[in-house]
C-alpha cells in the first residue's frame, strides 16, 4: 500500500518525526482507504515514513539542506552564460559555499528542447572547475549533474562527491557500476524521453503514483548494480516532461515520496510553472518569490534537499520558517 503522510502543523509537539526531520512531523498517512492512524501501520510501514535518513556527504539529513546551483555552461534556462568562464564559475561557487551545504554542477543543459553535449565538452566544462575549487581549499560537498558515466568518472577525479543523474542511471549503462564502484551517493531523478523531447511525452493517468512506481523501480535497479540503499537519493523531476497541472499535483504529494524509503531532493527553482503561477513570464529575478515558497512548502514536508539557484535568500527564508517550527537559528554541525 502506498502511502501518504500528512504533515501537522510548524512547532507541533505530537505526532511522529517526518523522514527523521526534527521539524516536520506526522501522525496518519493517507492509504487506499483514507487516513490511517500512525499507530495501526506496521512497524516497516513507520520506519520508512519516519526513520532518520543516512547522512549524505556527511551532512545529516534531519533538516533541509540547501544544495547551490552552478551552471557551467552557455545555454541553461536560469543562467546560462554566467559562469562559463573558469574564473566566474568558482568565484560563485566560493560565494555560494558561505552559504550552501552542497554544490551541484553541470555541464550540459537539461532544460526542455536541450540538445545533447558531447562527452569531451561536457567534461572540458566541469572537470576543471571541480579542480579548480578543490585547489583553492573549498570543501564544500560536489555533485556533478550529468547523465553521462565518462563525465561523472572525471569529475569523481578531479574531487566531486556526488552524482545527481536526471535519468535515475538509464541514459548510460556504465553509469550504474561506476557509482557501486566508487560508493558515492547518487540522486535518482524521475523523468521520460530526453530534455530535446521530453515535453512531448508528459502524459499521465496519475502522474503522483505514476512518479513513485518509477522511483521505486529505479531504487530496485540501483540496488540490484550494487549501489548501496543509503547511497541513494530520489527526485520526482519537476519540469521534466511535466504540464503545469502535473508540477502543482507532485509539489502537493511531495510527502508521498518518503513513503520510498530514501532522502528526497526537490529541484524547482525558476523553473517555468513559477512564472506563469506568479505573472513574472520568462523573467528570472521575478521568479525569486515563488521560488522561495516552492522552498519552504518543501520543506514543510520534509523534503531534505533543495536545489536552488538563490541560496542566500532561501538559506534566509529557511532560517524564519525553522524559527515558526520551533528552533531558533541554527545550533547543529553549521555544515
């Protein structure tokens, strides 16, 4: 039975912890016959709603983590051109890691319509820079976004510590051993066709459940290469080959997804639905706002990991909803 937690309100004392947060918390899960009391699922049931997640580079996951997009590349939706250059790209990604608990970069635009980047650019675009920030004595945990396993091979080399694959491992089969190989934590992200074609394909009967059946089966081939349960991360994918109707169904499901059992990272700053939701269109400084209440609506279901392009302002926003849920300020590892 799949099943649903619903969340009770900020600084709520009952209930039980959400995934492990020491924020969120819940008391009865929606199932295929409506609610059901925490205390009548079985103990399996409880543990993957409420058991604290593995630590992910080191960072426990008992509150949302914030993780800095940087773009190295000339074509991105929010930002591309930006960061191109060497220099530009590590000056923000030292501007970021003041702020940030982890660094993805990538090399090769996702955004619908994309067209793929060969191997050879893609590495030339994001190997360098991990090196480069690793040289200067930054230590901020790096995932490399790509789907591509030669991509994902040389930025492990060059000092990544991460892969973030917007395929859940089916882009590339070299790419499943290649993280059992190395033990690194992996995001398994829910998506169809590629980023040239993917809008094509966003067609669901539901697309909530529709999304966690593919998780659950990418969780099982992960597992089945040899990649370890608590390496694994999971992403439903918003945007990716999803309608504005679809995006706004998954945000409202999100807690659904801890039913998987694993951390789960929520990727949606600036995307499109934002502007058209919020009147700002294609213009990216108006998306800010609705980006950071996508942020904080994740974390209000116990979203562990969010991806966003403005980490000042959302580490900001996190620190008054953090307050509203009961702790003031941050005392913990300050990682």
């Amino acid at each position: 039975m799949s099943l649903t937690p619903v969340p009770l309100p900020p600084g709520f004392g009952g209930g039980l912890p959400l995934a492990g947060s020491r924020h969120v918390r819940w008391s009865q899960a929606l199932g295929v016959g409506g609610a059901v009391p925490a205390s009548a699922l079985s103990a399996a049931e409880r543990a993957r709603l409420s058991a604290p997640r593995p630590d992910l580079c080191g960072l426990t996951l008992d509150r949302p983590r914030i993780m800095g997009i940087l773009n190295v590349t000339p074509d991105s939706f929010s930002d591309g051109g930006a960061h191109a250059t060497l220099e530009a790209a590590v000056a923000r990604a030292a501007e970021m890691a003041g702020e940030a608990d982890l660094l993805d970069i990538g090399g090769e635009s996702t955004r619908p319509g994309a067209r793929e980047v060969p191997e050879d650019e893609e590495i030339a675009r994001t190997a360098p820079v991990i090196r480069e920030i690793r040289a200067r004595g930054i230590a901020i945990p790096i995932s490399i976004d790509t789907r591509k396993a030669a991509v994902a091979r040389a930025a492990l080399e060059a000092g990544a510590d991460m892969v973030n694959d917007v395929t859940a491992l089916r882009w590339d089969p070299r790419m499943a051993p290649l993280v059992a190989e190395r033990g690194v934590p992996v995001c398994l992200m829910h998506s169809v066709a590629d980023p040239e074609t993917m809008q094509a394909h966003a067609r669901y009967d539901d697309v909530l459940a529709e999304v966690c059946d593919h998780l659950a089966a990418r969780i099982e081939a992960a597992e089945a290469a040899g990649i370890a349960r608590r390496n694994i991360v999971t992403d439903p994918g918003i945007g990716f080959g999803k309608t504005l109707a679809h995006n706004l169904t998954l945000l409202r499901g999100l807690a659904r997804l801890h039913d998987l059992g694993a951390p789960v990272l929520l990727g949606a700053s600036r995307k499109r639905f934002i502007g058209t939701l919020s009147d700002s269109g294609d213009e990216m400084s108006g998306r800010l706002p609705g980006s950071l209440a996508v942020a904080l609506h994740g974390a209000a279901q116990g979203i562990q990991i969010l991806r966003v392009h403005d980490v000042r302002e959302t580490r900001r926003a996190l620190r008054v909803w953090q307050g509203l849920a009961g702790e003031d300020g941050e005392t913990e590892d300050g990682a």
